[in-house]
C-alpha cells in the first residue's frame, strides 16, 4: 500500500518503472481521442466538477487510462470524496501511475500521470482515508471502466503456505495471493504479523470467476480444508495469526457465510470458532511467500504439512480442481 511518503519519494527519487511504455506524438493522439479527452489527458486540462457519473459508480470492476488502456484503479479502492470528481485511494499497482510536482496556479500539487503513455490523470493528495491516506482526485474523462466478472476472496485458515496450494488447484480460480488482514495497522511486515501484536491474520485472496466456481463451493473447501474448531492452532501453527477467519463483502456472502458455518458445525461436537468479519484491507505478504509451496516443494514443512493435505484435498474434490490436473478416465 502506497502512502503519501512514498508519493515524495517517487518525486524525489524518481517513478517506479512502468511495465510497458506508449508513446504518440500530439498529432496521433488528437485523431484518437475526443477533444475533451485531449484537452484533459494531453494538455493538462481539469474536466468541470460534478460533471460526470462515474464519481456515484461503485461496481466492481476495474479503471483504465483512455489513452493507452493500462489499468490505473480498481472500484474497492474508489470511495465518495464529494468533490466531484471520481477519487480512489490506492492504484491496481505501484507502477501504473507517475507521480511530478506540479507548481501551476501558484500551488505546489502532486500530478497523476498515466506512468505508460504519460496522460494526464488529476492530482493526488495526503487527505484520503485511512491506512493509506491518499486521495487519487481523478478526471472522469481519463479513465474508462472495464467490466469484470472476477470477485475476490479474503479466507484465513492456518499457515497461508498451505491454504494458498490448496486454493491453486481449483477450477475457476484465477490467482491466489498470500496476505495479512484484520488488523490495526497497514503494511504490516511477517515478523510483526508473528509476533501477534498487530492482530493480523495469514489470509489468502482468491480471485475467481463466478461462472466457474461460487462463493458458496468457496466456504466450502475453506472450511474443509483446515480445523473450524481450534481458536488460533492448526497444528504446528499457533498464534491469532492463524486464526480461522472468513472475510465477507457484503451482506449476501455474510449470510451465506452464516449459512455453511452452521451446515458445518453439524459435522464437529465441538463448536466452530470461525470468526466472520466485514472485509477491509488485504496486504499482500513479501514476494517470498508468494507462491512458497510451488516455489519450495522439497522443504520440510512442504513435504511434512502441504504435501499430504494437497493430496486429501484432490481426492475429495477431484472434480474441482484445475482442468490440468483432473484424471483422464
Ligand atoms: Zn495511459
């Protein structure tokens, strides 16, 4: 999660290098744009507040520079500043937006800018919601939405190594990365989420497609797949951190939660301590436990813990694993 001194940073010390470039002269983008997109995009223009929709749309889907078509901002982090014009207050990735110091009008501003084809986007400022404080102050008319089907699931449930090569397998699930969520701080660190003070659980984010695979069959492997009835142990595993926690983003999926708990509590004489919570934030963890079980498969926890759980897992629901890996008879 970026926050406003990493914004200073970049000014400073220069932007994070983009993963592609577009570059067009004037002359090529003014017979692609309309005049209005140009006038913003191009020439640094500022559309007339209130002057679009898109600041009340709050769908899931994603944003896209008009331009070239990178996408900037995805809708869970939009939010209603009510200033008129459309404000997030993260971008999908560190590198999708380049950041200068704008001295025009007499301030001293932050400009967004498209970090591929260099479009003019809207400022930025250290007024935005918290943890992240940013407010990405957009114009409407340098984004385009892009409509996805994809949602996301937030689940704890033990060490994130393994639900994360549990949930890999299935069909209709895109990508999985392992995180930390439900607690008091941003971007917290392994070491801190360990030591059990920031109140952090190991979370994976599953994204799927719900045409593939529902919420529903979701909880279900969720709930299967580690012990619903031990508060913060799953085996070797013990501390709040590894707490069995559902992260719900609406009232549906809290209702539908509610619903497999109790369907599941039927199968345990013990109680179910799965804690349901309204999702906030997700924090990806550092680049080396992502994708750890794949990366590392001959460690010993790999061979010890993962590997004879992957294996129950294919058997109990081999009709819902990736099409790579289903039995050809
Ligand atoms: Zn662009």
């Amino acid at each position: 999660m970026l926050k406003w001194i990493d914004i200073v940073k970049f000014i400073n010390n220069g932007n994070p290098v983009p993963d592609r470039r577009v570059e067009k002269t004037d002359a090529q983008w003014v017979l692609l744009l309309e005049p209005e997109q140009f006038r913003v995009t191009r020439k640094k223009g500022t559309e007339r507040a209130f002057s679009s929709e898109m600041c009340s749309y709050f769908e899931p889907g994603k944003y896209a520079c008009i331009c070239c078509g990178t996408l900037l901002f995805d809708s869970a982090q939009k939010f209603e500043s009510g200033t008129g014009w459309p404000s997030f207050t993260q971008p999908v990735k560190q590198n999708a937006v380049a950041y200068h110091k704008d001295i025009s009008f007499g301030n001293v501003r932050v400009e967004a800018l498209c970090a591929t084809c260099d479009a003019h986007l809207g400022h930025v400022f250290p007024d935005g919601p918290q943890p992240g404080g940013l407010r990405y102050c957009m114009n409407a008319v340098a984004l385009k939405k892009v409509e996805s089907t994809e949602r996301k699931a937030t689940f704890g449930g033990g060490c994130f190594w393994c639900t994360e090569a549990i949930f890999k397998l299935l069909k209709g699930v895109v990508a999985v990365e392992s995180g930390y969520s439900g607690g008091k701080i941003a971007n917290p660190t392994y070491k801190e989420v360990g030591s059990g003070k920031t109140g952090h659980a190991e979370v994976i984010e599953v994204t799927y497609n719900p045409a593939e695979i529902s919420y529903d069959e979701l909880l279900r492997v969720h709930l299967s797949t580690h012990n619903p009835t031990v508060l913060n142990d799953q085996g070797t595993e013990i501390g709040t951190q590894y707490r069995s926690i559902i992260f719900y983003r609406s009232e549906e999926e809290k209702a539908m939660a509610l619903k497999i708990l109790d369907d599941v509590q039927q199968l345990y004489n013990q109680l179910v301590v799965t804690q349901l919570e309204p999702f906030e934030y997700f924090y990806k963890a550092e680049d080396y436990h992502q994708d750890y079980f794949n990366k590392n498969p001959d460690a010993g926890y790999c061979q010890a813990m993962i590997v004879p759980k992957l294996e129950g897992f294919k058997e109990l629901y081999k009709d819902k694993l990736q099409p790579n890996l289903q039995a050809n008879d």
